[in-house]
C-alpha cells in the first residue's frame, strides 16, 4: 500500500509480498453469484484462519491468544468481505475465493467474470459507499487486481505477526 492510491504499472498498490510464488498451502471455496457469498466466505476464511492458526479456533468474540495476533485474524476478514462485497456490486458476483499462505505472507485472491479492474476512489472520506478498497488499502501490505481467464482475481496479501 502506498497511501496514494495509485497503481502501479502492473495493477498492484504496495509492495508485492512472496505469497504469489510456489510452495506453501492454498485452500479454495467455489462460489455461485451473490447469494450469500460474503457469509460464506467469511466463515470459510475464518475456518481457514483458525486452521492456520492466524486466529484462535472457537473464539470468534475476542483475543484468547493475544491481541495483536486477534486483530490481524480480524483485518483478514474484514478486508476478505470487502473483496467479496466488490465483486457482489461491481461484477456478477465472485466465482472463487482462494486463500494462499507461504511463510508468515497470506494472500487472499477473489475471482470473478469481469475484466474491469478495482477502482480505488479518491473522493470524500464523509460520502457513503466506496469505502472497501479504502479499507483494503490501509490494511493490506499490497493488493492489486490481474486477469483471470474471461475476468479477474482481484488479491490482497499481508504478513502474519511475529508470535
């Protein structure tokens, strides 16, 4: 993330993590439209996290295992639905969430039938609406969008905190 919001050449904001190489682990949810696709993905990611130990397993309310670790679980969600939430009101809704850990880097990818690539806009903070790739931004150690077959992954990586 730069702060700027502006994309680099190649459709990325911030610097590009190792989570997009080789090795690692990867678990997928096929998805079909809109219809309940956010709740699905996130409890799908939450499981993921809690396999992963990026969150505590069975405590969804609050920060067993430590806070900071808690919170990035937290910000993995959140920025998760985010993605989710675009391709639901910007696309014809997502056909795939990927989750991809390598090391501490953890890559989310969001897939759907849509070329047109995410818009970071730039208006008012005050205004309703808009906000998700806002918050993606800030979040994120980088995200970006690529094509994908007949549309895009749109992805966000990030860094587990040390222990």
């Amino acid at each position: 993330m730069d702060g700027t919001g502006a994309a680099g050449e190649d459709g990325t904001h911030g610097p590009r993590g190792d989570g997009t190489g080789t090795g690692g682990e990867s678990r997928r949810l096929l998805l079909a439209g809109r219809q309940g696709a956010v709740a699905r993905s996130r409890a799908f990611t939450r499981e993921v996290l809690e396999d992963w130990g990026w969150l505590p397993a069975g405590a969804p309310d609050g920060p067993a295992a430590g806070a900071e670790q808690w919170m990035a679980g937290e910000d993995v969600l959140l920025m998760t639905s985010e993605l989710v939430t675009n391709a639901c009101l910007h696309a014809d809704g997502p056909y795939e969430l990927e989750l991809r850990r390598r090391g501490p880097v953890l890559r989310v990818e969001v897939v759907d039938r849509t070329e047109r690539p995410p818009v970071l806009r730039t208006g008012p903070a005050a205004a309703p609406g808009g906000h998700g790739l806002r918050v993606v931004d800030r979040l994120a150690v980088a995200w970006g969008s690529e094509a994908r077959g007949a549309g895009k992954a749109v992805w966000l990586e990030t860094v587990r905190p040390v222990r």
